[in-house]
C-alpha cells in the first residue's frame, strides 16, 4: 500500500497510551469535547502578522482534521482517485511515511470526513467509503483493514464520517441503530453489527455515577428522525434512548455536548434547533431548545457555564448552559464556521474568509483578540483547528494544511527586544 513521493511544499481513550501532554491523538482532542490544556498567551501571537508558519503542506481533498501524537502529525486526503494517510514530523512537516488506497468520488464535498485516531502507536482511519484499516503509527505498516458494508452509508450523498473512539479493546463507530463496535485486535465485528445507515457525528464518552458510556446520535430507520443513545461500550447494550428529533437523511454532523448529566444536540439541515436533555433513566428530557445554536457542521464547545459554537447563519453565539439564553452573538464566521476552545479563549476557522480568530471566551460581551489569514484567498474550510505542544494546525477543505508555531513567535519577540536594548 505504501505510495512513493514526497509532500508538497479522555476520559480520553479510556486505556494506556504513549503520548505527551500536549498531544491531540483524535477528533476534538483527548476528551474529544474540543478543549485544550495549554496555554495561549497573547504574547505568542504577535500582531498584525500572527504566529510564525512552521510549514505547509498539501494533503488533498477533505475535511479530516490533525492528530498530534508522539511528535507527529496525521491527517487524510483524496486526490481524485485514491485516499491517502499522511505521517509527518508535527515540528516541521517532513513525510516520515504515508499510506493510501483506492476511493472513489462522491456528490457533496469528496474526500475523508473521518479524522485519524491514535492509540497505543496504532494509527486508525475510516475512508468515506466505509474503508476501515488499522496501521503502525511508526512505519505506516497496514494491521488489518475491513470494508464496512454500504448499507452503514448514513446517506450516498455524505459517505462515511466517523471518527474512530477506541474504548479499551474495542473501536465505536457512529453506524447502526446503537453503534458499532470492532475490535482493535484484528477488525472483527464485536456487537452492533446490524447494517442499519447511522448519521454523521461521532461518538462521544461519557461517565455517570461511575458507569461509562457513550453518546450517539444514529438517524431512525424512516431517515426522517434521528434517535440520541447511550450504549455500554463493552456491550452495546443501551442504557437509554431519545428516538424523535425530527431531522432527515443522517444529516445531523455536529457532535453530542455531554456535560456531567446534561447532553446538548444541534442540527440544522431540515431541522434547525439546538437543545440540551438531561438523562433521566431509560431517556432524555427536553431542558430547553432553541435555534440559537442550529448547528450544520461545526462543533460546539462548553466552557465555565456556557456554550459556544457557529450556526448555519456564520453567527458565533456565547449561550448560558442552564437556561439556553442568548449573552452575545457576533456576524461573519460562515455557515461551515468551526472552533476550539484554550486556556479561557476560542480559536475559531472561518468558512470561506481563510481566517483564523482568537476570541475571548467570555459571557459579558464578544471580544476579539487576534485575526490572522492562513490559506489562499476564498479557501473554504469545514475543519476546526488543532493546537498540540505549542502549535496550531489549520486545514482546508482543498487540503493545505498551515503549521502556526507559537514558540517560534515568543523566541522572535525576546530576540527583538534584546536587539533594541
């Protein structure tokens, strides 16, 4: 499988693995809820120019995001024919290996939806295909590799687009009408294994009263509704289940919010509402819903009491946890808008205005701090920027991946002040 040539230009897993402390080994980082532990002082983001690129790369088409683990980075692209798992040094781009194989085209948005999961020097990837494959995060070496059946295809429109969560020995996927699950060991199906279409979010986890779980949101077997589930990983058996937001077609794309009790779930294709449940036994109640934050293909975020995230309308909203009431809300993000949240702020990656923005994560008032470009003019953008062991990556939809190095800015700051005195 390996392809010559070179680059252009948790509760987190649930199990032991090699990683730093600043790693981001999966989807929305070792929680997979989007929040980062390291610092970002506004001292390394200089102005009007912004942090330093490290390097730049080209990965081809898709909307895979980075994962950052061990010194190295790992994303996914299609260039028309074949889908491809790029291997780089995180520092400065260097292909230390890349893996590819043959995928074909699709109506909305070709290339992989999926981002690469990182566990145990064990890289996983699913194609939007339903290509699932295991590989040696050393040396890009194929484990085993399993064709999902296309029935799991939550429309012929989308493709696949779940980002593998690894809960112990097993792999969930956001497929079936409770999830699917296989085991790391060798691809074999472990339970769920029922062919029924899923939707487009990812599974998140969760813990209550001890008990681990996870959250899914799979469409209905109508595609005219989707149903909110916990499951038990180890299992698959349900703990609880919402089956009626009316959404059609598996187009519900933005992640579960889990928070202690509470769950919230957006989606805006037919269906533009955001609502938050608390589980009560076998199900869900209603706590409060609005369309403030209908969300299309963003993520979302909590931090300190609130909610933040990018509607369909481009409008990035700060939202109260507990009530569901508007504090601010600020114009100009894109529909396809997406964020992370760091120390107190949001790093936020405008749609199609190839900007990053770095904006104070605070209830009273919308305060931006930073703004800077980092692709070409009107590059568009569905994936939400990661920031790993002192640099932020962005990616376009096209597939240019921009490395921001934090550092390097603070270094160049301390050696120019040093030059005038």
């Amino acid at each position: 499988m390996k392809t010559p040539g070179v680059l252009v230009c948790l509760m987190c897993l649930w199990a032991s693995a090699v990683l730093t402390a600043g790693d981001w080994p999966q989807w929305r980082g070792p929680q997979r809820n989007g929040i980062s532990a390291e610092a970002l002082s506004l001292d390394r983001w200089p102005v009007p120019d912004g942090p330093p690129v490290a390097w730049r790369a080209a990965v081809g088409k898709g909307h895979s995001a980075l994962s950052i683990a061990d010194g190295r980075a790992y994303t996914m692209g299609w260039d028309g024919a074949q889908d491809t798992l790029w291997c780089c040094d995180a520092a400065d781009g260097r292909v230390l290996w890349r893996e590819s194989y043959p995928s074909g085209d699709i109506k909305q948005w070709p290339g992989p939806r999926a981002t690469p999961t990182v566990h145990n020097r064990r890289v996983y990837t699913l194609g939007l295909h339903g290509h699932l494959a295991c590989f040696d995060a050393r040396d890009g070496r194929l484990i085993w590799q399993v064709q999902l059946d296309a029935s799991y295809n939550p429309d012929v429109d989308y493709g696949m687009a779940w980002s593998p969560l690894i809960c112990d020995d097993l792999l969930v996927l956001g497929a079936g009408q409770r999830g699917l699950a296989i085991r790391v060991a060798d691809g074999s199906f472990a339970w769920g294994n029922d062919g029924q279409h899923g939707a487009c979010t990812s599974p998140v986890p969760y813990e209550r009263s001890g008990q681990r779980g996870v959250v899914l949101v799979l469409a209905n077997l109508d595609r005219d509704s989707a149903s909110i589930v916990g499951v038990n990983p180890r299992s698959g058996d349900e703990y609880w289940r919402y089956a009626t937001w009316p959404e059609k077609w598996g187009a519900i794309c933005v992640d579960p919010v889990v928070v202690g009790n509470s769950i919230f779930v957006t989606s805006a294709e037919t269906h533009l509402q955001g609502s938050r449940f608390s589980i009560r036994g076998n199900t869900l109640v209603e706590d409060w819903s609005n369309n403030k934050l209908s969300v299309y293909t963003g993520c979302c975020v909590y931090l300190d009491g609130f909610l933040y995230g990018v509607n369909k309308s481009g409008i990035l909203r700060c939202l109260d946890w507990d009530r569901g009431e508007e504090r601010w809300a600020q114009r100009g993000f894109g529909e396809h808008g997406s964020l992370m949240a760091a120390d107190g702020k949001l790093l936020v990656q405008t749609y199609q205005t190839s900007e990053l923005v770095l904006v104070e994560a605070a209830p009273d008032a919308y305060r931006e701090l930073r703004r800077v470009k980092v692709f070409a003019d009107d590059a568009t953008s569905f994936t939400p920027p990661v920031l790993a062991n002192g640099r932020i990556y962005c990616r376009s939809y096209d597939g240019e991946v921009v490395c921001l190095d934090l550092s390097a800015a603070t270094r160049r700051q301390r050696a120019s002040s040093q030059r005038r005195r």
